[in-house]
C-alpha cells in the first residue's frame, strides 16, 4: 500500500489542479445553453481516464447527455466494483451572490470554491486519480473496476435506468462504490446507509386569459397569486406536518431501537441552525430533527413565481401562477402514488375562479438503504477507521440518490456510498467549496479500499 | 365651432401619426434604464406643444422625470383649465406575449396597438391637438389653459404634490380636465366620477442564511417559500374578504340609493367575465362585481417569488421569498393607516422560522369623488351627449388616479376625467392598444368642451 499512498502524495499539486480544470467546464445539465459544455466535460473526463491509465474508455449516447464509462478487468480472482458518479452540475443562480465566479474555481485557504467542485466532481475524480496510482506504481489494479460517470444527475437521471438495463451485461459487478453522496460532517467520518427517495410536479394556476390591471379589475375576478398562495399554504399544517391525504399512509414509525440510536448520534440542533442561518429549526412536533431529515418524508416548494417582480412596482393582476414541487420519501414510499396523492389534493382544494394544470416529474427514486452486515460496507467501515483513526458513524441523508434503486433493481446490486464531499459544502447554492484536505483523505481511502475488497468475498444481492 | 372641427376632420392622418411617433418613445418610468428614454418623450412632448402653437413650454425639472408644462392667458375672461396627463408608460414585459413590438406602434384595422397609446399617451395627445386647431383656424384659444404633464405617473407620481405645491402660483386655475383616466366602456359615453385610492408594499420573508439544498435540509427548518403561501394565503378569507384587522373599519356601507343606481347601470358579469377571460368571477359574496370593482377595497398580490423558477428543476430550500402587494381604497380610507394596518397583520401572523422585512411604497392616494353638481361635469356630460347622440353614465373606477387628490389638497381644485381610452384597452398588460376613431371623437368633445366651459362660470373649490 505504501507505494500507492506515496505515489499520490507526491501529486498533489496535480490532483487539485485537476479539478481546477475540470470544474471550470459549467456543465449544467438542466439548461439547454450548456448542452455544449456538458459534452465537453464528458470528453474531458473520458481524456483524464485514459491518462490515468485506463485503456477502455466511451462516451456512450443516450437520449440525453451521455455516460462516460471506462473499465479494466485484469483481475479475474478479485471481485468487479462499479464506481459511479456524475460530471454534471447545478445551475449557478443566483449569480449575484458568489464571491468568486462559479466556473472560476477559486482556492481560498484549504477550501476550492466553485460549482460542482464538492457534487460531485472533486468526489469522482478521487477514484480515477487512484487508478492511476496504482497503474503508475504497479502497473495493475487490486480489482476489476468500471467506472460509470453520467451527465443528468442533477436533472432526476432520467435516460440512467434504460441505459444500465441495455447495458446489464457490460455492467456486469459485485457491489457499487459511488462517488456521490456526501459524508455528513467534516469533524467526524461517516457512512451513508440510507437515503431518501424524491418526487416532483410542477404546476401552474390559470385565472383571468391575460394579466389585468389590479386597480380596475381588483375585487372581480380571483388573482391566481391569491389561490396559489392559498393552494401551497395547505399543503402543511403550522408545524409542518403536510396535509395531503394519503401522504403518510406507506411511513412506517420507527422502532424505539432506531429512534435511540438516532438519538446516540452527537447533533447539536442549535450548531446546526447557526450553521443554515435560520432564526429558528421548524418542523413536526416531538421529533428531533435529525429524525425528520432522515426519517420523515417532505414536500417542498422549491420555487414559487407569477406578477412582477421587477424593480420598481406595477400594478397587475397576473393571468397565471406557478409552483414547482419536491417530496422527498422514506422507506416503502412509491413516488407515483405520492405525486397521485399530491395531485389529488391540489385538484380537490382548487380555490374558485382559476384552473389548474399539474405537470409531474416524470423521474421519481425510492428510498434506499444498504443491508447492515454488507461486506462492502464493513470494509468501507474498516479503511475509513484506518484513515481517520476513529470508526465512522452510520448515518442516513435527507437528499436522494435515485441510482441506488436502479442498480438495485436492473443489476441486483447495493451500493456503498463513499463520497469524501461533506454536507455543509453548499451544494446547490452560492459558493459551493471542497475541502482540499478531504481529495486526498479520499484517494488513501480509496486506495485502501480498492486493497481491502480485493481479498473480501463481495456477492451480489 | 365648425371651422375648429373641420380642421381637425381634415388632419385625421397628421394626428394619427402624431401617437405613432410618441408611442415609439419607451418612456417605462419604472425603469432606471429608461431614463433617458423618458426625457426624449418628454422633450418630443415639449416640442410638439410648441409646433401646436403653444408660446410658453418649458421642461420643468423634478428630483425624478421631469413635467413638461405649457400655458396660453390670452383670454382674461374666460375661466382657465389645467390640463393633466402624463407621458410615462408602464413596463412592457412580458415582451414575449406581444403580437407586435410594444415600442413599434402598429396599426391593425381601427386599432393602434403599442406600449402607452391608451394609457396615456393617445388621450394626452387629444387636447394638444385641438389647441392647435383652435390656434390654426383662430389665432386664440376660447379659454386660458394650462398643460401640466407629467413623467411619473406609473410610479405612483412621488414628486407631483411637492412640484404643485411649490408652482401652486403659476398653476392657478378653476378645474382640472384630465386627459387620463379612461371610459368605462366602448359601447356607451362615460363620465369617471370617482375613483380609489392605493397604498402599496413590498415584503421579503428570509429563513435560512442561504440557499439550501431541499433534500439535506428539508424537514429541519423552515422553507420561506412556504411561510410566504402561509402569511399570504392568510389576508384573505376564502370569499375574497380582506382579514386584516381594521381594513374594513373607515369603510362606509353603500346607502340604498347608491347601490339601486349601480344595480341601474347597464352591466353583464357574464360579458365581463369573458371578456376578462377568467373561468369564474369571484370576490364577496351579496355584492356585485361592479359594486367590488368601484366601491369596496382591495388588496392585491401583483408580484410574488422566490426559490428557482427556470428551466427544469433544482432542488432548493430558498433564503427568501418576496411579495408586492398594493391596496385600493374608498371614500375614508387613509392609505397610511391601511399599511399600518397590513404591516401589523404580516407581523402578528408572522409563521415561525422566517424573519419578516417590509418596505411600505412612500405614495399612496385617497379615493376621489367629484361633486355631482360641479359645473365643469356638467358641461362635460352636455358636449359628449352632442358627442355621442346620447347621455353619458355616470361611473366609477378600479383604479387609482392620485393626482386628484393632489390637485384639492394644493390647489382647491376638483378634476374631471376626460379621457378617451377604454378601460378594456390591456393597459398595464401585453398588447395594449387604443381605439382611433376615439382620438376623433376625443378631438370634438374636447374642443366643444372648451367652448361650453369658456362660457360657464366654473369656480374652484
């Protein structure tokens, strides 16, 4: 190993320039402009692979922007590991409130700040500069690894599913090792065991056939800002409990064992309100709120939009308002039958005077959770307590990451997640950064890991 | 009054083309961009009352756009009229929903469809031209007049009341006829005798300390988005009745006569209703639509947003979430004491998690109501039954015109609304346009306007 571990050492400069370059690309999936860019981050990764050392490398089309994928099998006594991860990245808006440009990513102190250097590019490079260590210093991997990087992450992953099921054969593994995810906090190593599942719709209210003046329409006619207003506002109670019926109907209560050991977990809920910035934590009575981010379902409004919102004021009475919507799903939650619940609760409590029209998203992920005996987590347990000198704390994440489900159900197989990003990084917000320190933590994890599930017996589910 | 007539019957193209260049200058007053398009409006204002015949024109400097004033006292005995409208325009957005250039006035059969050829730039132009007519055919006007145009009235006129104050002397005059307001209807004359009042916020709702990421920290804190739905959903009962404390407390019950004489106006909600294009009517229940529209206050959302409202989706938890709200007001109704009163409610409903921050608008307006008796009304109800072969009705208005109330504080003056467009001509929205056989009509009644009061005795309040 101490070959392998000096052989990065004695790059880092390299490695963070890395992601200097490759974070400069804005390969915003979500925004049909940057479709250009997308594809240039997808053949820069494919260049950085093949550097590494990897001699099978493609850019793989699908529907939407494509797969790069790589792979050696040189291996054949030692298990196959499927790494994933994706090189697309949020939007950058608002752009006003970056300090330094997004795609200029910018080092200040230990911190690289800029989009997607935390989700997930500084996280996926980690494992291909690994390759190439061990390439570099033994000419051969521990393991046969395939790397899977796709570019619509950020949009919900909607072409990933069809393309691991064309490509079940050539995807062929024992276990994923995914690149995404996010450990939970920076002070203490973690393991993701669960996380939470997603659904979404989006909707517009539609009254008057065109925007009206306020001053001579007002009191006539229902002002569709009004009945959005009063149409989201139902959708929780004051403390957050949401309304719609049915919601909770597949949420299994969690047992006193699971609920102590949520409570056995160092949380400070008033650090973590100074961390977010709010006045107050806010949520379902009577429980933590580490229980309701890892434990309870959501429904969010993650935007909310009609009138005018220019500078200055005028006077109109719109002719439509818009919402868009998330839940976010625990365990035994199916997405469609909460997005139908949702949509029934929007048609049933429809205000007067204005129509709706619902748009649902047309990707949804279940909520995942790894077995707890799973070889690949107890190996990704024992490296992590190596590299750290402590042993990692077992936690769950509110976000999702629908591609559990997918390798689970197309390929039968778990994934472990082993992400050296941290949840405060401001991921889909302003000043995303990555902790520097933590690209080469990962890579002597990584390492590691690679040499521990070379010897283990790493089954399929 | 023949020769006056015949005149401006044999300009009808001159006067046409007039609108067409002054409706091609974007003079959006809310737009700090626009500013120098707003003095060129006003200097091509000042230039055309000049070529008109006018002797005294001068652009009078404000702390904001400058007003544009004119004046001709050659007629010692006959009353004198102050002459008001303003040159300003509303915003054009949303651009896209334009059949044609909001800044190219374009004509489509006996319409002139562009940004401010109804409100108010056709109206204001009607009286200058019938100044040159008189001037042309003449040498004289039959009674002393004083133009006053202002470039700040979609902003709500903040720097009007102290320029009147401040020229009071110079602006001595008997009545006011403003060449803004609009005719309720296309169908039959209308004379506006009243009109409500506004008082207007802005509001912002901030929770987190910034954008955060809807999955990881969905359930923990509070979404301002969702806070705004609530604290807005919430001024409004589910009829349409405003809730705030106190809205309803100068508010003076209609007497019997007063609502008989609205149940007397010729009104179809049904044609109302589709010719707004709204699937329902709606507001308080035992009134009708046009006793809402004239008689009680509103309060309006006219703008509300936050979170991520592009292309596609993103999954944030927003820092904050914004509102504009303006309120019409009766007869009683103090604009201060209804913000104060609408603060004070946003406060006491404040939901937990979020802190609230309001900016009032520095303008508002009371209602206006000119005496039914005022001989300039009367005047104006005899030339447009010449005018029009038929009596005009009397009508009340949505919207707000301010200045009235300016021009009685100041000056002691009462003002009558002679304006030209039509309250159905999509002012403040897409695709604005204004009827030209009105600028003709418009063009007689206020050239025989002029001739009935130069007769008349008209004193100021």
């Amino acid at each position: 190993m101490e070959d392998v571990l000096a052989y990065l050492e004695g790059r880092k400069d390299a490695s963070l320039a890395d992601l200097l370059a490759f974070a400069s690309i804005p390969s915003v999936s979500t925004d049909p402009e940057r479709r250009g860019d997308v594809r240039r981050a997808a053949e820069w990764l494919a260049g950085r692979l093949r550097t590494a050392g990897l001699s099978t490398v493609d850019i793989l089309e699908t529907p939407g922007h494509p797969v790069v994928y790589a792979e050696w099998l040189g291996a054949p006594d030692a298990p196959t590991v499927l790494v994933y991860g994706h090189y697309d990245v949020q939007p950058p808006d608002p752009l006003d409130r970056w300090q330094s440009p997004p795609f200029t990513p910018t080092v200040r102190g230990e911190r690289v700040h800029g989009r997607g250097v935390s989700d997930d590019k500084g996280p996926l490079l980690i494992p291909v500069q690994v390759a190439e260590a061990f390439f570099q210093t033994r000419g051969t991997l521990p393991l046969n690894v395939k790397f899977l990087f796709e570019g619509e992450e950020e949009v919900g992953s909607p072409n990933l599913a069809p393309f691991v099921r064309a490509q079940a054969g050539r995807l062929r593994a024992d276990v994923v090792l995914s690149a995404d995810g996010g450990m939970w906090r920076a002070d203490v190593p973690t393991l993701t065991v669960s996380s939470r599942g997603l659904a979404g719709l989006e909707l517009t209210l539609r009254g008057p056939g065109k925007d009206l003046h306020s001053g001579r329409h007002g009191g006539a006619v229902q002002n569709p800002l009004h009945a959005l207003a009063s149409l989201l506002a139902g959708l929780h109670d004051e403390r957050g409990r949401v309304t719609v019926d049915g919601f909770y109907d597949d949420v299994q209560e969690l047992s006193d064992d699971e609920r102590a050991s949520l409570r056995a977990l160092p949380f400070d809920e008033e650090a973590y309100r100074a961390e977010v910035g709010a006045p107050a934590l806010f949520g379902e009575a009577g429980s933590s709120a580490l229980e309701r981010l890892w434990t309870h379902p959501t429904l969010e409004v993650n935007g909310m939009w009609g009138g005018y919102t220019g500078e200055g004021s005028k006077t109109v009475l719109p002719s439509e308002a818009h919402a868009k919507i998330t839940c976010r799903l625990v365990a035994n939650q199916d997405p469609e039958r909460v997005t139908e619940a949702v949509v029934r609760h929007l048609e049933t409590h429809l205000p007067p005077g204005v129509t709706l029209d619902v748009r649902p998203s047309d990707h949804g992920a279940r909520a995942y959770r790894i077995p707890a005996d799973h070889p690949a987590l107890l190996a990704a347990r024992k490296v992590l307590t190596q590299v750290y000198g402590q042993p990692p704390l077992e936690v769950g994440m509110g976000g999702s990451i629908p591609i559990c489900e997918v390798f689970q159900r197309e390929l039968g197989l778990e994934t472990v997640f082993f992400s050296f990003a941290v949840g405060d990084e401001d991921i889909h917000a302003p000043n995303e950064f990555f902790r520097i320190p933590r690209l080469y933590e990962g890579q002597r994890a990584w390492a590691r890991l690679w040499q521990e599930l070379a010897v283990r017996e790493v089954a399929p589910v």
